[in-house]
C-alpha cells in the first residue's frame, strides 16, 4: 500500500531546465496543492523560477525532500537514480521524467526503493496524458499494423542519451500500451550525425499477436512531428500528437465505396467517396493533465496510469534498440 498524504500535497521540482520550468508552472497552479519551491544548481535559473512563481529554493535535494510529499524529478536521464534514490529513502512520491533511467540496474534499485518505502512513482511518458492517447486508447481494438514518426529539430539538451531514449522512448511506450502483446522480435538501425550517440533510428517490432509497429525517430529534422498510424481489420486511423488532431477511416464506408463501385454510383479512383472522419478530439495540455494524475494518485494512493513497471518496460525495449544499433556500428 502506497502511503496517504491527507491534506494538501506540498509539492517541488528537482531541475527547472527548459522542461522543468513548466513543472514548476504547473505546479503554481493546481489546485488544493501547495508549490514549496525547488532544487536548481544554476543561481540565475533559480532566482528566475522563484521570482516567477513565487516559491524556494532548497540548498540540497535533501532539503527540497524535507519540505515536500511529490516530487517532479526533472534531471538529465543520466542522473535520475542519483536523484531519486535519496528522495524516495526520505518517503517523497515522484514523477520521474521519461526515461525512468539511464540502465535497467538503475530502474529496478528505484523501483525496489519505491516499494521499500511505499512510494509512488510515476514516470513521465506525457503522451499517455495527450488526448490523442486517450482517443486511441477508446478506439483502437486489435491494431494490425503501426507505424510512428517523431522528429525534432537539433538541440544539445537531451544527447546524454541517444535518440532512442531520447525521443523514440515516447512511442515505444505508447506501442506497447496499444498492442499489449508480448514482443516476438526487434530489428533496429541508426546513425549518430552530430552527437555521440545515434541521432536517428528507425526500429520494426514484432509481437507474438501478429502485429507488427515501425517506429522512427530524429533530432536532425528542419521540423517538428510526432504522428502515429493504426491499422486494424475495421479501420484505419491516422493522428498527430503534436496538433491533437487527426482522421479515421472506416472498413464499412470502403465496402459500401466498392458497392458504389459496382452499381456505376462512383468512379474507380474517386477517393471522394469514401469518407474520411475528422475525429473530434478535445484539446489540452498533456502536462498538466500528467501532473494533476500523479498529484490525484498521490492523494488517493493508487497506481498512476503510467507506473514504473510501464516505465521499465519501455526503457528495456529502447535499449535493446540502442544496443543493436552500436553493436551494428561497432
């Protein structure tokens, strides 16, 4: 059993980088939650951040722990387990930002220490909380065929680690989420152009159900995207994470298409008679409805919708990727 925390959750960010800022602004928002302050190495990022959204700043993550029931953990990946272990030994529930960690050894000592102290963890893979998922979630029955594109422009911040778990990692999750299959086998490429580690992967995954997903990632594209497509024996859906939007086409309007066909109503190649539905998605920020779940599911003491034992699935899955793409390099 998870630990109560009755009355307001005193809540705080460790790291208020580009990220990390908009956990500290969320925060300052919620409702029936105090925002106690943070943990920020840079002297002028903290003062910005304390400034803006009216909080503290702690000396030390032991201090910051101190004062706080939940804790957004929002530090490079290669310094999750460093920052968490410390936390969750003082009894702080906490949001770690995908990936949960840099190794899976890294991943099951925070999941032990959670469970030795009763903790929550939740781990921040945000398009779980994108209103494209939840759609999905709904309609999506027995997906056949998936593909998945998430590209990015260039940026230092995040080449700790490779593209894989950089970005990748997002989809990866959502793919396992979807197909909940056991997967059959991984087959995985990728180059490093400016960083150390590989800046654009593709991987194909098939799972023991029969589906297969193509998942591609870049942080060397002139533009942003992150869509998916779905296939599946009754409909094809096509949505943009980024925009929350996106169009569904159902296997009963193609029939009824071909049935048109067939009695001269519409012309082989006409397109436009088979409709395609806009689907109604009602926007919002992915974050904030993250943080609010975790605030909730630590106020209620129950499994966040993305737990660590997602977290660490997704996490062995993108390394495997990350490993086959060096071992090919090597």
């Amino acid at each position: 059993m998870f630990k109560r925390s009755p009355g307001k959750i005193r809540c705080g960010v460790a790291g208020v980088g580009s990220l990390g800022q908009h956990h500290a602004r969320i925060y300052s928002t919620l409702p029936n939650i105090e925002f106690v302050g943070i943990f920020e190495t840079s002297d002028d990022r903290a003062a910005e951040i304390c400034a803006k959204f009216n909080c503290k700043r702690f000396a030390t993550i032991a201090e910051l722990g101190a004062a706080c029931d939940a804790i957004s953990v929002v530090v490079p990946t290669d310094k999750h387990a460093l920052v968490a272990l410390p936390l969750l030994a003082q009894g702080c529930h906490l949001l770690i930002e995908k990936p949960l960690c840099a190794s899976l050894e890294e991943a099951e000592q925070v999941l032990a220490a959670a469970r030795q102290h009763n903790c929550v963890v939740q781990v921040g893979h945000i398009e779980h909380f994108n209103p494209v998922m939840s759609y999905l979630e709904k309609h999506t029955g027995r997906p056949q065929y998936i593909t998945t594109e998430r590209l990015a422009p260039y940026t230092p911040r995040g080449t700790e680690v490779g593209v894989v778990l950089d970005l990748m990692i997002h989809d990866i999750g959502i793919v396992l989420a979807l197909v909940q299959s056991p997967i059959r086998k991984i087959d995985s490429v990728g180059i490093s152009v400016l960083s150390k580690t590989e800046d654009i992967a593709n991987a194909r995954i098939e799972f023991e159900n029969g589906c297969v997903a193509n998942l591609t990632a870049s942080r060397m594209s002139m533009k942003k995207n992150r869509e998916i497509r779905v296939f599946q024996d009754n409909a094809y859906l096509s949505l943009d994470f980024m925009n929350q939007k996106g169009h569904l086409v159902k296997k009963s309007d193609i029939i009824a298409y071909g049935v048109k066909l067939k009695v001269g109503l519409a012309k082989a190649g006409d397109a436009s008679s088979i409709p395609v539905h806009e689907i109604p998605i009602e926007k919002g920020e992915p974050l904030a409805i993250e943080l609010a779940h975790f605030v909730e599911s630590v106020r209620e003491a129950k499994q966040p919708k993305v737990g660590g034992a997602l977290g660490k699935s997704a996490l062995e899955v993108a390394i495997t990727i990350t490993e086959q793409i060096r071992k090919a390099q090597r």
